[in-house]
C-alpha cells in the first residue's frame, strides 16, 4: 500500500473515532502512535521511540515529553500531544519548547490526533519557533501535503532536505493566511494600491473608500472562484476513449460527448470526491450527464450509482441518495456544503461496492 492510501486509511479510522476519544492516553493510542507508525518507526522499540522522555529542565524535575523519536540513540522528533480535537495554541506546548532546548531534537510536533503542527528553530538557533512551519491535518490534506510529510518518514528523514523546505514552507503559509485575510477583508493600503488606476486625482474619502473595498472583496473571491474553476474544467476533461460499435448499441443511454456540468455541479463533485476520499482514490468517482440529473457513478460504472444532482434549477439545489436496495431518498439542499452532512451515507454506499457481490446482490442492480 503506498504511502498515501495509509494516510487516507488512518484517517477514516480517525474520522470514525474523533468523537468518542475523551482523553489524552486514548487519543496517544488511538491516533498518535498509529500516526507515528506509518511515518515507519516501531513505537514497540523504546531504541526508536521512547514514551514519555524525561530530561530534567533546570529547576523542573521529572517532567516527560509524551513521544521522542531516535535516530542514533539521540532524539530528533519530539511529540506533544493533546486529547482528541484538543487545543493547540502555542501556549500549551510548553514542555516541547524546554525538551526542545536540552535535547538535540530539530523538530517538535504538537497534535491532538487530528492536526499535527511541525516546529524547528528558524528564527534562534536551539529555541523553538512560535509559529509551526508545517501543518497536516489528518481530516483536510492535499496530496502535497503528504510529500512534506513523507520527508519525516523514518525512511527518508534527511535533517538538512527538511531544514532547507522548513523556511520556505512557513513563510508560504503565512502569506496564504494573509492572501486568504483579504480575500475576506481586505486592508486600506491593498484597496487603494489595486484601486490606483481607477482612483488617479480622487480623494480617496469614506465613501469611495467603501465602494472600493467592497468592489476589491467581490473581484478578490471572484478571481479565486474562476481559477478553481478553470482547473476544475480541465480536471474533467475526458481522455479520448475508443468504444466498440457493439458498447454502443447495447448502452442504455450514449453519453454526451460536449457534456460540461455546470460550477455548481462541478464543485459539489469535487465535495463528493473529498468526502470518499477515505474511502477510495479520487479517480475512482466519476460524473456523467443524464437527462434530468447528473449521476456520480463507482468506477464510472452506470450499474454502481453513488448519487444523482438533480440540479437543474441551480436555485432548488436535490440530491438522490441511495440505501442498500438502490433506493433513492432525494433531499433539498441549502447549499452544496450540505453535502458534507451525507458523508457516511455516501461513504457507506462506495464501501459496499466494493465488497464481493452475491448472486442476488449482484442482479439486484440500478441501471441509470
């Protein structure tokens, strides 16, 4: 199994068990050791990983570190951890930044089984930063989130490749949390320098101040909203695929070879996508133009119906679901984002799939 489908399956285990884990031990067991397992250290060999280090700190005696990771003998990953959905504000990191400071370790992790926040000393050598320079989070992660955290990987650790990454990597991040503040509200100083052209000789009083802030944030999501949008299309375009006469004919329904769902449908696609992302590999989930809906269809097989967007009127937004029979339960949506609310239903319909199918289950098919 590749690295990346045992994150995807450590995180549907995650998924499951986030609500009920309502201690820090539980959560270690639970999330973290499994977490620092796949990164291919032996959590079973106190030589690789050793539970609760203790290294006094001048006039603090006694004091553990949960997790430290060894290479060599010497620590040079340090886990902190906290209960399941637990906060992680710098503040309670404490023990990281002493254990950080008298031990050779480079990194320190502070984590709540959901969200793992990577610190080095960028800014004073042998003190550990305020801010993270890495951050996975085991419920929302992109596929370039994964090759960072390969890097920690027992079996690829290089200090100095992670070293040179970690400074580019938080300061990318900071200035993404910048760019995503103004997208919302964006400063005085940002409106009149893209507004200058516009604004040449004015005064740039309240009122226009207003007016141009807000024509600022609508132009900002807007330019945001038609890249995804872009990228999303040709995400979607179709390969050129050679089909025999005979498929043709036999197929209940050709498909629409110029067929291009519409935003609306396309980014409640991608939600679908991310939904079974744990489930199975994005690939495997695909859409295809009917007459009245869109089918999001199980390896693009019309007989395997994930569930249908009847999205016509884009103001009166449904959704067919399906139960173990192949029923279909159609329910009104306020916005896509409502789809998340359906995400064990959607991912309990693609797990049965593919699980081998019994005669009668296997006759007992919808056909779109």
């Amino acid at each position: 199994m590749d690295f990346i489908d045992q994150i995807r399956a450590l995180a549907s285990r995650v998924t499951a068990a986030k609500d009920i884990l309502q201690t820090e031990e539980a959560t270690k067991n639970a999330m973290v050791m499994p977490f620092i397992q796949l990164l291919g250290y032996n959590v079973f060999d106190p030589l690789e990983v050793t539970p609760e280090l203790i290294a006094d700190v001048g006039t603090k005696k006694g004091e553990k570190v949960d997790y430290a990771i060894l290479k060599d003998g010497k620590p040079i990953m340090l886990f902190e951890c906290k209960k399941s959905g637990g906060d992680l504000h710098i503040n309670h990191a404490s023990q990281l930044f002493r254990y950080f400071h008298v031990t050779e370790a480079r990194f320190g992790v502070l984590t709540n089984g959901l969200v793992y926040r990577f610190f080095t000393d960028l800014e004073k050598p042998n003190k550990m930063d305020e801010k993270p320079f890495f951050e996975f989070n085991m419920l929302d992660f992109r596929d370039q989130d994964v090759e960072e955290l390969k890097k920690f990987a027992k079996s690829a650790f290089d200090l100095e490749n992670i070293l040179t990454t970690a400074n580019h990597l938080k300061y990318t991040r900071a200035i993404q949390n910048t760019l995503t503040d103004w997208m919302v509200n964006p400063p005085e100083e940002f409106v009149r320098l893209v507004s200058a052209e516009f604004l040449a000789g004015k005064h740039f009083k309240s009122a226009v101040k207003d007016q141009f802030t807000l024509i600022t944030r609508q132009a900002f999501q807007q330019l945001v909203g038609d890249k995804i949008n872009e990228r999303l299309k040709g995400a979607m375009t179709p390969e050129p695929v050679l089909v025999p006469e005979a498929a043709l004919v036999d197929s209940p329904q050709a498909e629409d070879e110029s067929f291009v769902p519409s935003p609306v449908e396309l980014e409640a696609f991608q939600i679908i996508r991310a939904i079974l992302r744990p489930v199975v590999k994005p690939n495997r989930v695909n859409i295809r133009d009917a007459a009245s809906y869109c089918a999001i269809l199980f390896d693009d097989n019309n007989r395997k119906p994930i569930c249908r967007l009847r999205f016509n009127n884009e103001s009166k937004l449904v959704v067919g679901l399906f139960d173990e029979s192949k029923n279909e339960e159609k329910v009104s949506l306020e916005s896509v984002d409502d789809l998340f609310d359906f995400a064990d239903r959607l991912q309990a319909c693609v797990t049965a799939y593919l699980k081998p199918a019994s005669g009668k289950e296997a006759a007992d098919v919808a056909v779109i």
